[in-house]
C-alpha cells in the first residue's frame, strides 16, 4: 500500500496545481468574473464526478475481463492526465481566438459570451478532469484485486493521501510560478503524473500478478449495506455545506486576511490540512463499519457558524488563529466523516464507491452556486452560515442516521444542544461591517460592497478591504491623459469605476464616457461620494458597464481617444496583473482611436514590480511618459504610439474646458489646474529609471504575474515590507 500511498499523493499534488493555474488561465483568456470563475470551478468538479461514475461502471460491466494488472489502467490515467497540463492551456487559447474572432464580426450580449466560453471551458476541461475522477476507483480495483492489501477501507486510504498532497499542492507551486511561471509549473506538474504513470507500470511488472477476490466476508459487507441509502444523501450534504461555506470563508476572512495570492492559499491550506487530520482520525479508528453519533453531526451545526466567532472584530487574535479557528474544526469533521460514509457505502467495491463519491462532488457543484448566486447577494454572510448550519440538526435528529447508534429520544438531545449554541453564537457575534456606526452596505455574487465615513474621509471598502478614498490622484488619471491629446476628445474609458472620481472627471469634458467595474454594487454606492450622481448617471453621456474590463475590451467595438485604468489595491492583489500585462494592453491598443492615450496607473511597489510593469508598458508602446502623482506617491504612465509633445503646464490648463478646470481643483492641492500639471510636470521621471530599478525583471506577462507571486523576494528583501506598508497608506 506505500506506493498507493505515493501516487495519490503526488496526484493530489498534481491536482490542485492543475486546479489553481486552469482557473487562472481561463481568467486570463475569458474574463475574471464571478460567473466565468463559477463555471471553471463546477467544469473542473463535474470531470471529476463525471470519471468517476464512468470508471466505477466500466469496472462493474468489464472488470472481471481483464487479464492484466488493473494497476496498467490507473497508469493509462496518470499519463492521460499528464498530457492535459500541456493540452489545456492551449486549449484555452484556441477558445479566446474563436472568441475574438466571432466578436470582430458581430459583438456579442454578455449572456451569449458567457454561454459560449463557457460550453468551451466545459469541453476543454470535463474529458481531462474525468481523467482524474478515474483514478480512484481504478485503484481501488487494483487494490481489490491484490490478495496482500486490505480493500474494505481503500478509499479512505487513497482520500487521505490525496487530500495531504494537495495540501502541498496549494502553497508549493507557488515558489514554481514566481520564478518560472504557470506554464513551468504545468510542465512540473506533467512529469510529475509521468513519474506515476511509469512508477505504477513498473510496479506492475516486478511485482507477482495476483488475482485474488475479495474475500466472502467483505462481499457480504457490501451487499448488506446495499439497500441503506442513507450514506449517499449525507455524502451530497456533506459536499454542499463544505463547498458553499467555503464561498462564505472568502468573503469574511478577506478583511484580516488581504486578497494575495498566498491569503487565499492559506485559507485552502487550513482547509486541506484539517480535512487530512479529519480523514487520519477516522483511519486510526477502530470503529470503521459504523455511523458517528448523532452528536457528531449535530455538532457540525456549531461548527459550521464558528466563522462568527473566528471574524468578530472585537476578539483580538492574529490572522493564522482566525483562520484556523473558523475553518479547522468543520474541515476536519467533514474530512472524518466523508470517508467514513464512503467506506460504509462501499465497503471497497469500486463502483460503488464511484457513485458515492459522485454524489459528493454534485453536491460540491451546488454548494458554492447556491451560496454565491442565491443566499449572499440577498442574506448577510452570517445568515448564510446559519442557512447551512440548520439543516445538520434536522440530521443528527431523524432517521437519516442509523437507528442503531442512539434512540430517537436520545437523538433529540444533542440537536437542542448544539441548536441552542449555534443559535447563541450567530445572535452574540459581530460581522467585521458593524465595526463602522456610519455604513451603507451592498450585497452582490461577486462582493460585500460598504461605504463608510464623512467628508473627504468617505472610504469604499469591498470585501473589507479598501479600494480608494477621496483624492485628486484619481482626477489626474482623466485629467493627465486627456489634456495631452492633439485633438478633441470624444469618448474615454475608465476601467476599475471605485468611488466614481475618475468617471466624474471624464465627464466634466462633455465627452461620451464608458466606465467598467467588475463588482455590480460599486456603482450603485456612487451616490454616498458624490451628490450629483445621479444626474450623472442620467446623462446621455455616461455609459456603466458591469463586466471585467479586460473581458469587456476583448468583445467591444469602440473606439475611445482615452483609455485610463485603474487595478484594484493593493499592487498584489489577486488576479491584478491581468489589468497590468503586455497581453492586457496588447487588448487595449485595439480600442485606441489613431493618436489615443492609455493612462496606467501604478501605486508603490517594489522595484522588481515598477521594472516589470515598465517593461511590459514600453513594450507595448511606442512612445511612454511617467509621472509621479500629486502627493509624490505612486505612477502615472502615459503611453502612445504618437510622440506626445512636451508642453508645460500652461499649454495643458488650456485645454481643459471650464468644467474640467473647476473639477480638477475641487480638492487641490493646488488652487489652479496650471499649479497641478506644474506639480506633475517638475515629478517627470524616465521610463527606463524605473527598468533600470530591476533590470533583470522579466516584463509582466499573463505567464509571469510578478506582481501577484512575491514570497521568495520578499523572503530575500529586506525592504520588501517597508514598500508594502507606503503602498497600503496610498490606497487606504
């Protein structure tokens, strides 16, 4: 059982790598949005079942057929999967060609864009991913079929393998992508599952063929548990609870956590690692052909809101405790009990703990749907956990488990108890929003969305972190741009609409402005941070879109003479580089009007980003100007195709019309718009200054995110946090 042990393990490696790089290519090529990330995620889930239902019936119809080692077909797996790392990504790019293709020639409804990258993003990914879902019944075949292992608990052998390499698979691999990029890392994960494929094919070989069946005992196991279908309804709970709190996780961990790259790994780190402590528990455990108690399922009513305690702003314990005190303890009891009904169900016979586990990745297919789309853009993230915490009391009290562990009266005992509990803890807790007396809060699929403060000190924070304030830097991103243009502007695009300055601003020039954002509520909150909103909103002039900016570029046919971009905060955050990459501008050089700008903004970062993003820049154009902002604190880059003239200050206040001027001055620093572009102008640095920062720094590529994927510089700079800190007081 050792090599079991290691080929699950490496292939539960491999499938989280796979997993993490897929959904970010796919963002890359089709749009960074919730629904594009949903339909990734139940692609990548549905493979899964989807093989494994497939292998466990094929082995039931054809098994007793084959005069082979089964290990030889487990080894066909493993190769199958290894070709898929290569084949996907292209793939993926083969759909964003037919895509933009197809847009060139008629532009598509969101809805019609979505309905097609998403039946491509289902063909690509199921056929790989039913690979995967294979390889567990397989093995447990081979298991089977090899006298000197014991085969009644196979499965939870080869989860718990699995579920531990995964754990390493979600933190190592990004040490691979910092320094090599996502298509290294794939070709690592490919050998990897060559390296299974021939290990287990060798084995194959110097090991004796046996054929021996499973003994009479074990058969008489299975065909008793046949008629109780009681395993399979808690294995589908059991899928939708885990995976729809896991969306609710996101959300409420991101104000203590952050939105790197490696916050989220943390959280499906914990979540991994508990699930293997869980799913470890059970394997030592003697108690193997028998249901928990009902206080064990109870109990997961409790579990399932700790999130409330482990989130409440006024306990004062640091981010590693919160995240394992709200995750740890459900994941491990789900790790312990999944297994457990599989086995029960099973008892090793392959196809059937096929069907089981099917039924657990359906419900793990619903759950986030269910929770992202339906119960938080209309239930506060609280009342979402307690959705899900209910139903587990009805459990622990009903038929559902066997009546053998306890009485129906004992039964009721521990649901009132932990009822009582969980309701306790859900009415004694405190969400993260309530830290703020004066607040506005917006619930969407994509985000939590609050407005908070007076004044100039009004901030917009979205998930709990914050994306802007007040300032005039944000006026300089419509400003800037347009006032170096040789001709009348007619149209601008803003991409990241935040509190709405940067929109406001291109519409104090009269001209026709479009603004994209990817969160549907932050648009509605334009009204807390400036009065005239709605009658802006109203104009025949103003255009919001709600879509990723990037996506919305790869399908329009505008034209803009300004294209000004705005990524959301921090520089690291995830998915950020998209709005960054040479690929990213390459897109919006194509909606540029002859003689257009594109305005990127740039707040602090480390010089191994500002030489990265640079590069990407002045890749991508011909002709590119940096300035620092108004406050001396991060970048303004101008790029054209067109020697953009020198000028001075005076020349560019000119072109200002007086609605602009007065717009441009409203909060200063300076009193006139002449003294602003002075500020600016005297702040001009050269492009190649900030390359020569880092000079060996490879240009910012979807391949290579640098700014995303910092641990092993950070590790190795010592003023790494120093950056980190002047660029989080930008932004906040």
């Amino acid at each position: 059982m050792f090599w079991y042990f290691v080929f699950f393990f490496v292939s539960g490696f491999c499938g989280i790598l796979y997993e993490l790089i897929w959904l970010r290519l796919a963002m890359a090529q089709f749009g960074v949005t919730t629904a594009l990330v949903s339909i990734v995620l139940s692609a990548f889930m549905a493979g899964l079942g989807a093989g494994s239902l497939a292998a466990g019936r094929l082995l039931r119809r054809y098994g007793h057929k084959i005069n082979f080692p089964p290990l030889r077909v487990y080894a066909l797996a493993e190769l199958l999967i290894a070709c898929s790392a290569i084949a996907v990504p292209k793939e993926f790019l083969a759909g964003h060609y037919l895509l933009a293709h197809a847009a060139s020639a008629a532009t598509f409804s969101s809805g019609s864009y979505y309905l097609i990258s998403g039946v491509w993003v289902a063909l690509t990914l199921v056929p790989w991913c039913a690979c995967m879902g294979a390889t567990i019944p397989l093995a447990m075949f081979a298991i089977r079929k090899d006298g000197r292992a014991e085969s009644q608990r196979s499965f939870s052998f080869l989860y718990v393998s699995n579920v531990l390499g995964a754990a390493v698979g979600a933190i190592l691999p990004l040490l691979f992508i910092e320094l090599r990029g996502f298509h290294s890392a794939l070709r690592i994960g490919a050998l990897l599952n060559c390296a299974i494929a021939i290990s287990a094919y060798a084995l194959t070989v110097l090991q004796r063929r046996s054929s021996v069946i499973a003994s009479p005992e074990k058969t008489v196991i299975a065909r008793t548990a046949r008629s109780d279908r009681r395993p399979l309804l808690l294995l589908f709970m059991t899928g939708l609870a885990s995976m729809g709190i896991e969306v609710v996780w996101i959300r409420m961990f991101t104000p203590f956590v952050g939105v790197v790259v490696y916050s989220f790994a943390a959280i499906l780190v914990v979540y991994l690692l508990a699930t293997f402590v869980g799913s470890a528990v059970y394997r030592d455990s003697r108690q193997s052909a028998r249901l928990e108690n009902p206080a064990a399922w109870a109990g997961l009513s409790f579990l399932a809101v700790l999130p409330l305690l482990a989130c409440d702003p006024r306990i004062p314990i640091n981010m590693l405790l919160r995240v394992l005190l709200g995750i740890a303890p459900f994941a491990a009891a789900v790790g312990y009990l999944t297994p457990k009904l599989v086995d029960k169900w099973s008892a090793g016979d392959p196809d059937r703990a096929a069907n089981a586990y099917a039924l657990n990745v359906l419900g793990c297919i619903l759950g986030p749907l269910i929770s992202g789309f339906f119960l938080l853009p209309l239930l506060s993230e609280g009342w979402t956990l307690l959705v899900f915490a209910v139903p587990w009391l009805f459990i622990a009290s009903s038929t559902l488990l066997p009546a053998e562990t306890a009485t129906m009266r004992r039964k009721g005992l521990p649901a009132l108890v932990c009822g009582t509990l969980t309701v306790a803890l859900f009415f004694v807790s405190r969400a993260f929003e309530q830290s703020f007396s004066e607040r506005h809060i917006l619930r969407d699929n994509t985000a939590t969305v609050l407005a908070t403060g007076n004044g100039m000190e009004k901030r917009l924070l979205v998930n709990g972190v914050g994306m802007t304030v007040l300032t005039s830097i944000t006026k300089v991103m419509a400003h800037l741009p347009l006032a170096f243009l040789n001709q009348p502007p007619r149209s601008a695009l803003v991409v990241c609409f935040g509190m709405g300055t940067t929109y406001r601003s291109l519409l104090s020039w009269g001209i026709s402005t479009t603004a994209v954002e990817l969160v549907p509520s932050v648009p509605k909150m334009f009204w807390y941070y400036h009065p005239e909103a709605p009658q802006l909103l109203g104009s025949t002039l103003s255009h919001v879109v709600v879509d990723d900016g990037r996506r919305y570029l790869e399908r329009t046919s505008d034209q803009y003479d300004v294209i000004t971009i705005d990524p959301p905060p921090p520089v690291e955050a995830a998915g950020s580089s998209l709005l960054y990459s040479k690929q990213f501008y390459a897109a919006a050089k194509k909606h540029l009007r002859p003689n257009g700008i594109l305005q990127q903004w740039l707040p602090w970062g480390d010089p191994l980003v500002h030489s990265s993003v640079a590069q990407a820049i002045k890749a991508s154009f011909s002709y590119v100007r940096v300035f620092h902002s108004l406050n001396g604190a991060g970048y303004h880059f101008i790029a054209t195709d067109w020697p953009v003239p020198k000028g001075n200050s005076h020349d560019l206040a000119r072109q200002l019309p007086a609605s602009a001027a007065h717009d441009f001055v409203e909060w200063g620093p300076a009193s006139t718009a002449e003294g602003h572009f002075d500020i600016l102008l005297k702040n001009e640095i050269s492009i190649d200054e900030m390359i020569a920062e880092a000079p060996n720094a490879p240009a910012l590529e979807d391949d290579r995110p640098t700014n995303e994927y910092f641990a092993w510089r950070a590790m190795h700079s010592r003023g790494y946090a120093a950056e980190q800190q002047a660029s989080a007081s930008v932004v906040r």
